[in-house]
C-alpha cells in the first residue's frame, strides 16, 4: 500500500503546483497565508524548498495560537519555520513507532539543535491518527492530508506546533520538582550553561519517586550544600548528541561526567539506564531532548 501511494504521489508531483498555490486553493488556510506574505525571506524559502513538507495550521488553529500567545514578529517566523519539516512525510509513512524529523528552524535565538543543514526536530507518530507533538508534548492532528505541491507536500493541522523550551522550563512544566528545586540554586550555574550546549540529552530523575524515598530531604541537604558534587551528579545525567528513544538500541554511552552508562530494552519496550527506567520519553528541549527516568 505505501508503494502504491509512493507511485501515485511521484506521477502527482510531476503536474503539481507551488506549495503557496496549494495554500491558497484551500478556504481554511487564509490565516497561515496571510502570515507567510508578511514574511518575504520565509516565503521564499517556502517557496524554494525541495523534498519537504509543510505543516500548515488550519484558520481556528492559527486565531487560537494568535489569541492566547500574542506572539512577536521573530516567533511568528520562527514558529513558520518549525512547521517546514524534511523531508517529505506522506499519511502513509507515518507508524506507531515514533520518528523524529529536521525543521527549518536553526535560529539560535529559539534552538540550538541542529542537524546538518537543518534544526530542531518534531515527532510524528500514529496513535489514533497520526499526531505531530512538538514542544511541552503538544500534540497536532491532520485534518486534511496529503496536498501535493512542487517538491513537497502539505499537511493540514489542527493547533499551531509549539517550539520546545529550555530543559529548566520543560522540567517545571513535567513537575519534576524536586530536580527544579536543586537546579535553582543561585549558585548552581551548570544548569544555565546546558540551557544552551547544543544537540544535547538529559536524563532528569523522576520527581515522584524522590519524594517517596525515605532518604528525600538528606539528599537534597547533601547536594545543595555541596555544589561541586551537585554538578558532578547533574553531569551524569547529560550526554552529548541526540538520543530520541528510537535511538535507544542496547548500547553504551558516556556521560558529561564521564562515565559509561548501559542502555537496555526489556521484553515489554521499556528502555533502561543502567538501573533506571524511562518512564518519560522524549520531551523536545531547545537545545535536544530530555527523558525522565524513575531514580
């Protein structure tokens, strides 16, 4: 089946029209449109672009986001940009297997993930449809699929993509509070610099099973008084490169810290750390992703 649509979109793409002509043959997609010719340089890459696909917010989408955000100038380009993913993904070529796709977003003002020519990355995956999650775990469904244009094709969402946010930011927003607790320390100044480090993984300890270990309050007595070793913790919990939990194949990595840790996958497809389990996956952080694991 995925052959055949690959054939019939190849034979379509031939005759096709430019991506803006494919936008504006849609009565839905005024607002997005009228986005993108305030925006020359956007508009021009959009315009120029091959082997893509544009992700383009339905009107109510694009008045919701503009309603509740009242976004700047440079966040309305750089959140365009988010919406252009490579390359081409068709309704068909997304699973339930989670895969993770290049934006041309490479702003350093809202990223500092970068993948050759490209930046940071959103998530498609089928569940119950098929959902694009971007940043804080926001989820967008197609509404219309598969519009083909020249050199891409486009993609009908229902909510406007969200660009993901510092790791501080995401963790206060997955309420892992006890690590929130720890990093704020005004002199804990690690966490400031791997806001920004690029292409980077965190491992951030689950907040619920700290607060129910019976040792709780003397492990946070311990680090918070002692900087050096909080930062020699922190590091241990930071690899460098991305790692989405596809990626996650049974292998070795080394840590900020130093240290090798053992990645495994159960029976059941639960990824581990050595001794600690994943039980949050991939939340998108503007300078990679983070994983919260359960110790």
């Amino acid at each position: 089946m995925r052959s055949l649509v690959c054939l019939l979109l190849v034979v379509v793409f031939a005759n096709a029209q430019s991506v803006l002509d494919v936008l504006s043959s849609q009565s839905n997609l005024s607002q997005v449109r009228l986005l993108i010719a305030s925006l020359p340089q956007f508009s021009e890459q959009l315009n120029a672009s091959n082997v893509f696909t544009f992700l383009a917010p339905s009107d109510n989408a694009i008045a919701t986001w503009l309603n509740s955000s009242s976004p700047s100038n440079d966040s309305i380009e750089a959140t365009l940009r988010y919406h252009l993913v490579f390359p081409t993904i068709t309704s068909a070529d997304v699973r339930e297997q989670p895969a993770f796709y290049p934006t041309a977003l490479n702003d350093t003002a809202f990223t500092n993930v970068t993948i050759g020519i490209h930046g940071q990355v959103l998530e498609a995956v089928y569940n119950d449809g098929i959902v694009f999650i971007s940043g804080n775990k926001t989820e967008s469904r197609i509404e219309t699929k598969d519009l083909v244009g020249t050199g891409g094709i486009v993609q009908i969402i229902d909510s406007v993509l969200s660009i993901p946010t510092d790791f501080l930011t995401e963790a206060t927003a997955a309420e892992l509070n006890v690590l929130i607790s720890l990093l704020s320390d005004d002199d804990f100044t690690i966490a400031e610099q791997y806001k920004t480090l690029p292409n980077t993984t965190i491992l951030a300890p689950n907040s619920t099973a700290a607060l129910v270990s019976a040792d709780s309050n003397a492990f946070y007595n311990i680090y918070s008084e002692n900087h050096s070793a909080l930062n020699e913790l922190f590091e241990y919990h930071v690899m460098d490169g991305l790692w989405y939990s596809p990626d996650f194949n049974g292998t070795s990595l080394k840590t900020k810290e130093g240290t090798d840790v053992l990645v495994t996958l159960d029976d059941q497809g639960d990824i581990w750390i050595n001794q600690a389990k994943i039980t949050g996956k991939d939340y998108l952080i503007a300078n990679g992703v983070m994983h919260v694991i359960d110790e």
